[in-house]
C-alpha cells in the first residue's frame, strides 16, 4: 500500500470486472486498449471470442481483472451454446460487471435480451456505450434516457475503446466500485492465460481476417508444441482444425498462399508477446462437424465448468 500525503497508507482494491454485450461491439478492442497490449483478438467477424479472457489492469492502489466474455447470441451449435454459458455464468463470479453496446446501432433486441440477464445480477452494472465518435453528440443523451428507462445501471459511461477516449474515467469510476482486496497477480502480468492460448488466438484471428463466409466460425487453433530452440529463436507447431476438405482448401488457399500470408502475420504478433524471434509452422487437417462434438470442445478448451 501506498503511503498518503498525510502519512496513512492507502487502502488497495481490487477485484474482477466482466465484459458483457453483444458479439462485435467492441469488447475485445476495450480489453486491448486498458490492458496495453493484444491478449484478445479482434475481427469485424461476430463470436471472434470464445473463451473468457482475463486481462489484469494494475496501478500503484488497485487492481481490476477483466473477463472478455464471448458475445451473448442465439446459439446455433454446442460450441455457440457454450459461449453463452460462459457469457452469462460469468456475472455470477465478479464484483461488477460492464454491458458494453455499440452506440451507434441503438437499441436492439440483442441488448434486451441481455438487460434481461443482467436483472436477476445483484453486482453494480455499468453502461458503457462504445463507439461514440460515430455518432453525433446530440443522440446521445436520447439514447442514455432510453437505456435507463430499462435497467437502474450503477453508472452510464460513453467512451471509444478504437480511439481510447473517456477510457481513464472509465477505469478510475471501475476502481471506486471495487472492494478493498489483494493484488491477485504481479503488477507486471496482463493475462492469467498460458502463452500457448494467447498464441493459438492469434493465429486464429490472422485466419479471421484472411478468409470469409462460414469458414471463420468453423477454424479452431490447438498449439501441439512450444519450446526453445538452442539458437534462443521459439519453435512453435500448430494445427489449424476446419470442418470440411473444402474448407481445408480455402484456409491454405493457392499453392499455399494463404496459409503463408496467416503464419507471416501471426509471427509478427507473437514475436511481439514473446519478445523472441519465432519459426511458425502450421498445418490444416479436417475435424468434421467439431463444434457438435462434445469431447473435441474440451479437448479443444471449451469447457463450461
């Protein structure tokens, strides 16, 4: 604890924060933009998350966990049934909880669905209403008096997660809702996840970005070997899983090309979160019809426990 100008310490908070809202509004944005750093990816793509995510935000008198949550949809597979549990069953663990939305779309059946989840939570809910610079600043206060009208949120808070705007506010109200509490991780620490997840999300968002149609709701990404070559570089080994030889062939594309452009992109990125020079080799084989397939989820990390 830190002492204060009157000599007394400073009392430490921390606590756990969810990330809440429909798939695409942001959230994954949000979460890299507090943190500092990429530890969740990001595509104009819904469902982009699947797992929660835990981003640590540590200053000198506090400490805030985040979980990225998947976006709360209508599931159309076990895997999409799966997030939805990990979505909601997170607002039962935390000490708050952040409904983000997308300001400029208003107010959708999407988030109705959501509030209505939120009620029956006993922790503070905050509105944060991202993407704000796409609007006009007149629409926003109809839309907070529309939003209010629906749930007593504990605080409304506009902000852009793109440009970092109002972020600071947002963090710093955050911080007055939590209780006093230990710091859980060293102040260095920005994620609770293995190196290999942070790795296997950053390849599959590189394949979100490259390919289109069904083909990025069907990819997952398991890391079959990491380690420490004698020369310092890190060799890692990863198998891209898709569901149909059709989709095998997309994900590798003309002579290769494709897969190429996804390894090139997604070493950049991890020599960046490792801080070495990486040798990426992937590969593509066919798991058909995985998202349905209960034992492939977990062995894939998609448990709802």
């Amino acid at each position: 604890m830190n002492q204060t100008p009157t000599g007394k310490k400073e009392k430490y908070h921390s606590g756990f924060v969810a990330i809440v809202g429909r798939p695409n509004v942001g959230k994954s944005t949000l979460m890299n933009e507090v943190i500092g750093q990429k530890i969740a990816i990001m595509s104009d793509k819904p469902q982009t998350t699947r797992n929660k995510i835990h981003g640590v935000y540590t200053k000198d008198n506090s400490q805030i966990v985040f979980l990225d949550t998947p976006g709360i949809h209508k599931p159309q597979s076990k895997l999409g049934d799966y997030m939805n549990k990990s979505a909601v069953g997170t607002l039962g663990e935390v000490d708050a909880a952040m409904f983000l939305i997308d300001a400029s779309e208003g107010l959708g059946g999407g988030d109705r669905y959501i509030i209505e989840q939120l009620k029956m939570v006993k922790t503070p809910i905050f509105l944060v209403m991202n993407k704000i610079d796409k609007i006009h600043p007149e629409e926003l206060l109809p839309l907070i008096a529309t939003y209010k009208e629906l749930h007593d949120f504990a605080e409304i808070i506009p902000i852009s997660a793109l440009q970092g705007n109002n972020i600071d506010t947002l963090l710093n109200v955050l911080t007055r809702y939590l209780p006093e509490g230990p710091q859980y991780y060293p102040a260095d620490q920005v994620t609770d996840h293995p190196e290999q997840f942070v790795c296997a999300e950053l390849i599959r968002e590189k394949i979100l970005h490259q390919t289109r149609e069904e083909v990025p709701h069907s990819i997952a990404v398991a890391i079959e070997d990491m380690k420490v070559q004698d020369n310092g570089v890190v060799y890692i080994g990863a198998i891209i899983f898709v569901e149909r030889d059709s989709q095998k062939g997309i994900v590798i594309g003309k002579q290769g090309a494709l897969l190429k452009e996804v390894g090139r992109l997604a070493r950049r990125d991890i020599e960046l979160l490792l801080g070495s020079r990486v040798f990426l080799e992937l590969w593509v084989k066919v798991k058909k019809d995985w998202r349905n397939q209960e034992r492939v989820l977990k062995d894939l990390g998609y448990r709802n426990e």
